[in-house]
C-alpha cells in the first residue's frame, strides 16, 4: 500500500481516537465554528446538561462575541 492511499486511513483513525478522547474526558466541552456556531459537543457535555449538539444550537445559538469591558475613566 502506498502513501497515497494510506494518509486516508490514517487521518480517519487519527480523527477517531480524537473523538474518543473528547467524548470521554470529565470536561464539558462545546466547539464553535468562525460563524461562533456550536459544531461539537462532548458526552460530559450532554450528560450534564442533557443536551445534544442541536437541543444546544437551539437553546443558545451562536455564541456571543466576548469582550473586555472598557477601562472605567480616571
């Protein structure tokens, strides 16, 4: 089997164990997209809130843009 057609396979595998890992840690996690839209969320995620990545997009929409609060005047 060349290269070519292992990277395939092998990003496939590596995206897996990556979505194992995510799913499995005790942190809620919840990823956005550039748009600040909910594209991910882990099982923490949803077994403490009970929700699943569309009840979450729903509830919240996109996320707010965060920013630092202005100096208070002198």
């Amino acid at each position: 089997m060349g290269t070519e057609e292992a990277l395939p396979r092998r990003q496939a595998m590596i995206g897996g164990m990556f979505r194992k890992v995510v799913d499995n840690i005790p942190v809620m996690l919840i990823c956005y997209d550039g748009a600040a839209n909910p594209v991910l969320v882990n099982g923490e995620f949803t077994r403490v809130l009970g929700w699943t990545l569309e009840e979450g997009r729903q509830a919240y929409g996109p996320a707010p843009r965060v920013q630092p609060a202005p100096d208070p005047a002198p």
